[in-house]
C-alpha cells in the first residue's frame, strides 16, 4: 500500500518553505509521496485575502512541476464549502484504495487539533504528521498513538508575510520558485 502524505493548505501564495518540507518528509522515507492539497475555505480562517482557487492552483502545479513525488491534489475545490479535512480524507481513501492517507500538519496547528471537525477519528483512522513552526512549541511526549512528531527543516517564510513583501516591492526572490514569481508578476497578484 502507497504510503501519502495529505499537506493541506491554502497555499496564498506556495513558497519554498512548503517545497522544502514536502521534499523532506517524502525523503526521510516515511512516505511515497507528499500531495499539496489546495484548500478554497480553510473554516479557521479569514478568506478575505484569498486569490481565486484558479491562480492558487495554477502557481501550485508550477511550483511542484520538477519534482515526481510532490503532486498537486485538487479535490477540494469540488467539494462543498468549509472545507473539512475529516471529509477530504474519507474522499480520497474511497477514491484511492490503494493509498493510506496521513495527514501533514504544522505545530502551529496541532495546538488547536482539538478544534477541528472530527479531530480524534483523523488521528484513529489516518494519522497526524507534525512538522516544527518557528514559535509554536510541541510538548513532549505526546500521548496520542498514530501521530509522529518529525524534525523538519524550518523555514521562517509565511504566505503573508510573502504577500506583504510583494505588495511593498521588496524582493522575495529566494522564497518562492521562479516560475511562481513569474506567475504573480504577469497576473499582478498581491499588489
């Protein structure tokens, strides 16, 4: 069976610290593959600065393009709206039988885990990969079975503070892939 990490998010704009990441858990052999799922309405959220799903996907499929165990999953963009990551989970094993989803989340999140639809049975049924955020300690042990605390490289990049810089004009070069600068220069996003 496939093992696939499920690395939700809303991806506003994608930036090398998500690549990075993605590239290391799928390197340190624990998973098959890493799927960068874009999510249209995070229910936590403020959706006010969103760009449309279309231009998040399109710099999505630019971004992962050189790589061949980083996919983009486009699911939820079919599914109703909040978007619930319990859902997205039972979609894709039901899609993809031949996969077991875990599921891909920062230590920023797993503090408020407990707030999210159906919390208890994501961790039962699929499992919680828990990556470090700068700022955002996890205190161990934790005494959950099914979730795994891995060291990651981090990467002190958020999307807004990306959206801030390009709305400003100041550079954000090494932060974002090329092809994905290109994409927001040409459609003038952020401004």
């Amino acid at each position: 069976m496939r093992s696939v990490g499920i690395f939700g998010g809303s991806f506003n704009p994608v930036h090398v610290g998500h690549l990075r990441l993605a590239r290391h858990l799928r390197q340190c052999g624990a998973l098959d593959a890493v799927w960068l799922t874009l999510s249209p309405q995070n229910p936590l959220k403020d959706t006010d600065l969103l760009v449309d799903d279309f231009h998040r996907l399109a710099m999505l499929r630019l971004a992962v393009a050189e790589y061949n165990d980083i996919e983009v999953c486009d699911v939820e963009l079919s599914m109703p709206r909040p978007s619930y990551t319990i859902n997205t989970l039972d979609l894709l094993s039901s899609r993809f039988p031949d996969c077991r989803f875990r599921l891909i989340i920062g230590s920023d999140n797993w503090l408020t885990f407990d707030r999210w639809r159906e919390s208890e049975r994501i961790i039962a049924d699929y499992g919680v990969i828990v990556y470090p955020r700068p700022g955002y300690e996890i205190q161990l042990p934790i005494e959950k079975d099914n979730v795994e605390i891995v060291s990651a490289p981090m990467t002190d990049v958020s999307s807004t503070m990306l959206r801030r810089a390009i709305s400003t004009g100041e550079p954000v070069d090494d932060l974002l892939p090329a092809p994905v600068i290109k994409y927001i220069k040409t459609n003038k996003l952020y401004q």
